[in-house]
C-alpha cells in the first residue's frame, strides 16, 4: 500500500471554518472516490491542530510532509498572518 501527500492552503483566518472546509473536502472525496485507499484526503477523518506558528505556507506544508502518518489525523497548519492550511499523507 502507498500514499500520496494532499496539502491545502486557504486564505481564511477563521479556524473553524477551515475545518468545515476540512471536513466538506474529505466527505466529498470519499463520496467521489470510495472510502478505502483513493489517496485523497478522504482518507483523513479527523485533524489536529499543529502548536507551531509557521512563517509561511512552504515551512508549513515541509512540516506536515515530514511529520504526518498515514494513517494518523490530518495536520491543521498556521501562518504567521494568521492564514490556514491542512493535509496529510492520504493512504492508497
């Protein structure tokens, strides 16, 4: 089995409505591509907020692909202008 790594940035401020989004995006891909092994990131269920406050969206998605599993939570990232982005390594 493999994975491949979706990561998505927005411009929003607004933590729970990033994490509505999260949750539209990965109940939308499960209903497209099936609930087992697509690699999209409907594989992801659930997220967890990253403590670190990143400088940009490039140090903020380099940390989600070094330290996301693929089958743990999706990372919910933040940068310093208070923008947020989410993903993970999706298993397929």
């Amino acid at each position: 089995m493999g994975s491949e790594f979706n990561f998505y940035k927005t411009r929003s401020t607004d933590k729970d409505k990033v994490i509505q989004m999260f949750n539209h995006a990965s109940d939308q891909c499960r209903y497209e591509n099936g609930h087992s092994y697509s690699g999209g990131i409907g594989m992801k269920t659930e997220i967890v907020e990253v403590a670190t406050v990143f400088d940009t969206f490039e140090q903020a998605e380099e940390y989600v692909l070094e330290e996301n599993g693929k089958w743990g939570p999706a990372m919910l990232v933040k940068t310093k202008d208070g923008q947020y982005g989410f993903g993970g390594w999706c298993s397929s």
